[in-house]
C-alpha cells in the first residue's frame, strides 16, 4: 500500500493526498492516510480533507504503518532518519521529500511506501489532474452569506485576492521561513488585473482583513470576505475557486484555490519569491501563472 503522511493545514494536506493519490493509482495500490500527527496539533484546524472534500479516505492503522516501516515505525527513528545524511540508511519504504522542488524519484519508489514531505508541485499528479479535481469537489454546497457571494462572484469580473497574515506575522519561525507579501506586490498585481480584465471586482480574502482595510486601497469595487473563521475557513477557498482570476498569496491555501478554478482563460498572479530564505521552487506554479 501506499501511505501518505498527513500534517499541516488543508492546503498543505491536499498536496499530500495529491501526491499519494497520483502514485496509488500509478501502482495499482490502495492509498491510505496517517493522521497520527494531529494528535495533541494544535495548529490550524486538524485534519480537514474529509470534511470539506467529497474525496476516498482510507486511515491508516498502526499495523498498515508498522508493515511498511518496519524498525523505522518509532517516530523518533523517522526525526532521525529525516537528516539528509542519513538517507542510506533508511529502509526503502520510508520515502522522504528530498528538496522542495519536483523530484522524479518518487515514481520510483517500492510499492510499499511511506511518504513524508509536502510535495508542492503540481508535477506530482498533474496526469491524473481531472482525479484530484473530482476528489476536491466540495462536499457541501455554500449557504447563507457564503452562498449569496457565490452568486455575486458569478455575476462579476471577479478577482480573488488572498492576503496571508496571521501565523506568518505572529509565528518567528513561519516568518523567517515564508516572510510577507508586500504591499508593493499587492498593487503590483491589482495594476496587472487591471490591465487584462474589464470592470474587475475584488474579493479579498484574509485573516487579518482589518490590515487589508487600513493598507491596501484600490479604484475598483472590493468585496471583504471576513465571515469565514475556523472550521468554516475552508468556504474562503471555495469562494476562491469560483473567481475568475486571481492574486495569491504565498500560502498553499489559496494556490489551490486559483488551482480548483478550472478556466483555461484564468489568470493567477502569485509572488516572485514564496520563501524568504532562498530556495528552488521553480516547480512550484503551475505553468501559465504569472509572477510579480
């Protein structure tokens, strides 16, 4: 079987399951999920795939987890393990994103794995693409507010524009690893919108939308989405998905929710750097998107 470790928030987890998902079906396996990690997680809104998504899953049990990692099942071995370093002496099953770009290896890997990483590259299952799509469908349809916006969005040039604050101001570690968009980015993309798209509307979606407010003025009709919170902030990336265009942040939260829109004619706008310390992340947008 193949298993996927599963951790972080839901972008972070769609990608996962993405990744898992593409190489079961290359090898005819069943995929199945590790939760483990979000026992005692307190970040985020735990484990959400199934909630949001009409998508197949299948946990893994201690014994799946043992039969494939062997001697490696202790999670101290696998911190261990993890240092480059040590690569050699990693049982072939526990399979270790190796960098963040794109890395080929992975269909190469026993038909007994364990994946471990985040595998933010959309290379990784971009062949069974209309899959993930269909796994990602919504699970319930918008209501209330969420639903009178959905209507809205259609009737529009409608433009998402995701601001990403929160744990990337609050958290040293988040903000020395992934830093802030800057305003500057921000006006950048509004003015590139501005000269593709007739009439554009944005939709501004945030956790910290009283910044967004107070810093980020424009000419154009702006919509402020700040009723989503906790475990409803997944409606914010379903509203995402149905603009027409859109302006990203440097979160997998609403990199997948200009992915989820399916127009070819869409143009999404995301930040030149997604890292503040250097890294290689030439295959992290899909080919099309435009940096500023």
């Amino acid at each position: 079987m193949i298993i996927s470790n599963i951790i972080g928030g839901l972008g972070n987890q769609m990608f996962q399951y993405a990744a898992g998902r593409s190489l079961s079906l290359q090898r005819a396996q069943p995929l199945r999920l590790d939760l483990s990690g979000f026992d005692g997680y307190g970040l985020h809104n735990g484990f959400e795939l199934q909630q949001v998504f009409d998508c197949p899953v299948e946990v893994a049990n201690e014994a799946d987890v043992r039969n494939v990692l062997g001697w490696q099942y202790p999670p101290m071995f696998r911190r261990v393990l993890a240092r480059p370093w040590l690569v050699k002496f990693r049982r072939g099953g526990l399979v270790m994103e190796p960098h963040f770009h794109y890395w080929q290896g992975l269909s190469e890997v026993p038909d007994d794995s364990y994946l471990v990483g985040y595998w933010q590259s959309e290379k990784y299952f971009q062949k069974i693409a209309s899959v993930i799509r269909a796994d990602f469908t919504f699970k319930s349809p918008l209501s209330g507010r969420n639903s009178e916006l959905g209507q809205q969005i259609g009737q529009v040039s409608a433009v998402s524009l995701h601001c990403r604050r929160g744990d990337y101001v609050d958290s040293k570690k988040t903000n020395a690893l992934l830093g802030l968009c800057s305003l500057d980015y921000y006006r950048a993309a509004i003015d590139y919108i501005s000269r593709q798209v007739d009439n554009p509307n944005f939709f501004m979606f945030s956790d910290d939308i009283a910044w967004l407010k107070d810093n980020l003025h424009m000419d154009f009709p702006c919509h402020y989405v700040e009723h989503n919170h906790g475990r409803e902030s997944y409606n914010d990336m379903h509203l995402m998905s149905l603009c027409q265009h859109h302006i990203i942040a440097n979160s997998s939260f609403s990199w997948w929710g200009a992915w989820l829109n399916p127009r070819l004619d869409k143009i999404v706008i995301a930040p030149r750097r997604w890292f503040a310390k250097e890294n290689n992340e030439k295959d992290l947008l899909p080919q099309g998107w435009v940096t500023l």
